[in-house]
C-alpha cells in the first residue's frame, strides 16, 4: 500500500508544479557592483593594493516547496538505514555458512561421518600352509560398520601365479572378481573361495583382496584393500628321481631315467615335464616320445602314489673336466598353450663330469672327421673306425662294438671288412676271436676298423648314426674285469638328389612358334624352350636356376610356369625363381624365344640357350646342392617327329 501512496504523492506534487495557475515566489537579482580599480602604467611598487569588496547580502524570504516533496525526500534519507540492515544480514549469512563448512569438513577428516571406509572391514581368512595341489579352505569376511549400505559392492581377489580353479577345467586363475551387490549397515558377510595352489615346496604364495563399492547419493566408486596373506607350500604333490652316471667321456652316449612319483592321495592331471639341456648334451631319443620337441612331455594321469618313468638317451661332447647340469621340472601347463608352464611344483637334476678318455677313438665317415657328415646321393659311405691307445700301459683282449642305426642300415646295405655283424642287435663286433692283434695293443699302437654302407637315392631324408664303444682289460689276466675304456658316434646325411632337363621344342605349351624350319640365314624362328626340375629325397628350398641367350636369340618375354622370372636385356640373363620344393616333386617354365641366324651359321646348329644352374637349399643336411647342364642347340628330337639336321641353318 505504501508504494502505491508514494506513487499518487508523486503525481500530485507533478500535477502542481505544471498548474499553470500555480504562483511561486521568484527569486531577486543581483546587480554586481561596478568598482574601478587604477592600474599603474609604471613600475612603481609603492603602490596600495585594492581588496575588492564581497557586494552585500540581501536577506531574501525562504522559498516555500510542497509537501509531497519534503516527504519523498525523507524516505530517500530512510534508504541508507534499511540498505546497510540488508548488508549485515548477508555478512551474518555468510559467516554461519563458513562456520558449518569448517564443522563438516572437520567431521569427515576424522571419519566421524556416517560413510567412512574406514568403517568397513575385509579379511582374508586362510591356512598358513598347505599341501600343493590341494584344495585351500578360505574365505573372507566383509563388515559394513557404516550407519548407512553400501551398494555396488564388488570383490576382486588376487591370485598368485599357478593358481587353477577347482573344477574339470582346471584353469589358470589370477583374478577372480565376484559381485556382493549390496551390503547393509552393520552387517558381516563371508565369502568362500575355492581353488588349487601349486608351486615348490616351501614356496610363499600370497593372496590379496580388494572391495570395490558405491554410496547413495554419489557417482564415484570407493574401495578398501585388506591386509595380503602368504599361504607357504609345505609338500609338493609330486617327487622327481634323475638316475645318470656322474662321469663319462666325450663322445659316449648315456642313458638318464627320470621317475616321477605321486605324493598326494589325489589323482593328478596334465602334468608337464620339462628338461633343460646343457650345450654338453645333445638329444638322440627317449622312451616315451618327447610331447613337444625334444625336452618336453605331458603325463595325462598319475594315480595316487603311482610313478611315470620317462627314459632318455643322449650324446655327451665336450673337453675333459668340463662339468654339466640337466635340469628337470614338473608343473602344471598353461591354459592357452598346454607346452608352456604355469607353475613349477617340482624339480630336481644331476651333474656329470666330462673325463679323459682312456684310448682316442675317431670316426670317419668318406675322410669326414668331424663327426657330422654329409654324403653325397648315390654314392657309397665309406666308415673308418681308428682306435689308439693314449694309455701309459698296454690293453688286453680289446673288443670293439659298433651300433649302426637309422633308416638307411639295412642288411643288404652293409658291406663289413673283419668283423662279424649280428643282425639279431644291429652290432657289427670286432673281437680277438677274428682279428688276432686285437689280443694286445701297445701304448701309442693303433687298429682301424672298416665297413660300408651302400646309399638308397629313393629314402627320403637318407641318414645313419654310428655309435662305438671300445672294451679292453687293463691286466692280462683272464678273470680280470671288463671295462669300458673309450665311445665315439658319427651321424652321415644324405644329400638330395637334385635333376634339371631342357629341351627345345616347337608349338610346344601356351605358345605359337613361326618361322622356317630348318632355319634360314637372315629369318627369324621362334622356339619354345622347356626347363623342368625335380627334388630328389629331400625337401629343398630357395632353388634357382640361372642361364643366358647367345646375342643371335632375343628374349620375346613370353613364359609361363612355377615361381618368378627375371630377365637381364644387358647380360640377356634369364633368372628362374623355383622356390621351395617338396621331395619327389618337380616344377616346369616354358620360354619362347626368336632365333635370327647370321650367314656364317649356315651349316651350323646355333645355340638357343647357354649351359644351365639349378642352386638349391636341402633342408634335411643344410647344405647347398648344385646341378649344371650343358647349352642346348636347336636340333630338335626326332622322337617328337621332326626330321634329322632339323636345326641345320641354310642359306637364303
């Protein structure tokens, strides 16, 4: 109500001051006074100085003014006093807000606040130690201390590496994460875990746990960490035995056998085995067969204190003194590659010590020393066995046996010089009953032994092994013991075989050859050339073959077959890429090609092609094989229909 007052006050007081009937008192003039003041002209300084005088004040009657304005002007000198009320409403507002910021602050620093995570507890409740492989009885304990629930909640846990879940699946298990979903206030819930622990014994496995959750109200996610658990292995489930002799001379071959015994009452699966080599031990064989490789194995099963025995047979080399370590282990296999290992739950090894022959033994197969030989296809081996006494006394009664083996020792194959071959054992046998000087031999004296093996070029990846032991009596005496006194192997390879044909032809394939036949001197004829390779036993790889044209034959760059061609124009070089080739198959480029003979060919049969080089990889020996053919002419065969002197140039 006051406001509409003020604002008819208003219009009232406007009203009236433009009433044209309205008389105000007006205002009195001032005349100014008019005072002369004399200036000098000169410099004179003694001159009085003139003050002017103020003109009088006239008392003039007040002017009146209305009402309406007076009051308006005393509500304008009220509006400072209600303004600064509201200023200090404000600053008091505000003053109690930064009271209870500070207050509430305070109160979640110290976790007085009905959401706090300090008020939720996690546990991780496990044995201190347990027997690998085993079920774990554990679980953990969440408590909700809070005044009001938590929602969302998850639990993650963290497993150690080689953890599997206890089921028929058996998988690796790193982390499990299992959802809660709400947690009331005060409340405790404990959740069981079920798993397998493997490792070694007297391994530390270690648990931690993690609870993830959410609060009315809020959008952020929240978690509490429990304190980790190390669970000690106390036993494994399964015991390693290696059985090896300690000591052995370069050369000789020794047998490991490795037994792996259950130690649990529980049937155990998947099992892997693995063997680490040292550089003094090369793999021949094992009984059973190596899974993967040749150091690795899966046993499916063992029953409750059962065993599994894995037998092995390896070459030893090396210098004398020089001491080796195999090592084994047993795990559990990974779930994405059954040949890699999860966790080890056992391992053992042995030790054996490279030492001096007692005789030099040396094998020698067609004068290769080295004891890795490669034979060339079709050709015969030759085996020479050199045995020397490097003893400071005599050896009596030697006796030498030697072990041929592999796909190309057959019967009728070997060809024996002296000695006696039992084909019952595969065993050639060199003994005093056959070769009298073997009864003695003397310090520094030596014995060769000789035998042959005939080739097969139709085995595929043709090789032989040759294994020698040496037996001798250190006494004369004819009770006295036996013993070994120096080993020696050698392997010989077969390379493979390798073919090149080419032959020149006309009309021959994709291609339509011109030209006269025979050729004429100053013509052009066109000639098909076909080249065709063929692997022997062996798988090859990297094959090419590389020729050229005589400057009277132009490439027409026209060719099709197997692989890539390359041509030179300068060297006028053709290059053959074949590429990798099975055993037994062959591979086929047909080229076409312009004769243009010259007259001084005229009688002559010119050169299509100049002589041909097939250079190729064998897989099974590594090394490089090599065939070359001789240039080829442009008589034609006659088995394909074409006339004698078919190639002879005449004249124009």
């Amino acid at each position: 109500m006051s406001g509409i007052k003020d604002q008819e006050n208003i219009d009232e007081l406007r009203k009236r001051l433009y009433d044209r009937d309205f008389s105000g008192t007006a205002n009195t003039r001032h005349q100014l006074p008019k005072t002369e003041v004399d200036v000098s002209r000169g410099w004179a300084t003694s001159a009085p100085r003139v003050v002017p005088v103020a003109p009088p004040v006239v008392d003039e009657p007040p002017q009146t003014r209305p009402p309406e304005l007076d009051m308006k002007i005393e509500e304008e000198e009220t509006l400072p006093r209600k303004r600064s009320y509201r200023m200090i409403i404000l600053l008091v507002s505000i003053a109690c807000f930064i009271v209870v910021a500070i207050i509430s602050s305070l109160y979640l620093f110290f976790g007085n606040n009905q959401i706090s995570a300090r008020n939720i507890s996690i546990n991780i409740e496990a044995p201190f130690s347990i027997a690998a492989g085993e079920q774990v009885p554990m679980q953990i304990s969440v408590s909700n201390q809070n005044s009001v629930p938590i929602q969302a909640a998850t639990l993650i846990v963290n497993y150690p590496i080689g953890t599997k879940t206890n089921d028929a699946e058996t998988k690796d298990l790193y982390e499990q994460r299992i959802p809660i979903e709400s947690i009331a206030a005060g409340e405790a819930i404990n959740i069981p875990l079920n798993a397998l622990f493997f490792g070694e014994e007297n391994e530390e496995k270690e648990v931690r746990a993690t609870i993830e959750y959410r609060v009315n109200g809020s959008n952020g996610t929240f978690f509490k960490e429990a304190e980790s658990v190390k669970i000690k292995i106390n036993s494994s489930p399964l015991v390693i035995r290696v059985d090896a002799i300690e000591r052995a001379s370069s050369g000789q071959e020794i047998e490991v056998t490795l037994t792996v015994q259950s130690n649990t009452s529980a049937v155990q699966r998947n099992i892997l085995i693995t063997a680490n080599y040292p550089n003094s031990f090369s793999f021949l064989r094992s009984e059973p067969s190596p899974s993967y490789g040749q150091n690795t194995w899966i046993i499916s099963e063992i029953a409750p204190e059962g065993s599994q025995v894995i037998k092995l047979r390896g070459r030893i080399s090396g210098v004398a003194n020089e001491e080796s370590e195999l090592q084994f282990l047993a795990g559990t296999p990974r779930s994405d590659n059954q040949f890699v290992m999860s966790s080890i739950m056992t391992q053992a090894k042995t030790t054996y010590t490279i030492e001096h022959p007692f005789i030099d033994v040396l094998v020698s197969v067609n004068g290769d020393k080295d004891g890795a030989a490669v034979v060339e296809a079709g050709k015969e081996a030759g085996v020479v066995i050199s045995i020397t006494n490097t003893l400071d006394e005599t050896i009596y009664d030697m006796r030498v046996e030697v072990s041929p083996k592999g796909n190309l020792i057959r019967d009728n194959l070997l060809n024996i010089k002296g000695g006696f071959y039992d084909s019952t054992n595969k065993v050639i046998r060199y003994e005093v009953a056959g070769m009298e000087d073997l009864a003695e031999v003397r310090p520094g004296e030596s014995r060769e032994f000789l035998f042959f093996v005939k080739p097969d070029i139709n085995q595929q990846t043709a090789s032989f092994d040759i294994s020698t032991n040496v037996y001798a009596r250190r006494v004369r005496e004819a009770g006295a013991a036996e013993e070994i006194v120096g080993t020696a192997v050698a392997e010989a390879k077969y390379e493979s075989q390798l073919e090149l044909r080419a032959q020149a032809g006309r009309n021959d394939g994709p291609f339509v050859d011109t030209g006269p036949l025979p050729p004429i001197a100053n013509q052009d004829t066109t000639y098909t050339l076909t080249f065709e390779i063929e692997a022997g036993a062996n798988d090859l790889t990297a094959a090419v073959m590389t020729t050229s044209l005589p400057q009277h034959v132009a490439w027409l760059d026209n060719f099709e077959g197997e692989g890539t061609v390359e041509y030179n124009p300068v060297a006028k070089q053709i290059r053959w890429n074949v590429g990798a080739m099975s055993a037994k198959t062959s591979k086929q480029l047909k080229v076409q090609v312009s004769l243009l003979p010259s007259v001084t060919q005229v009688g002559t049969n010119p050169t299509l092609v100049g002589s041909q080089e097939v250079r190729a990889t064998d897989r099974f020996t590594e090394t490089t094989v090599r065939v070359v053919n001789a240039l080829l002419t442009n008589e034609l065969s006659r088995e394909a229909g074409y006339g004698r002197d078919n190639g002879r140039v005449e004249a124009d």
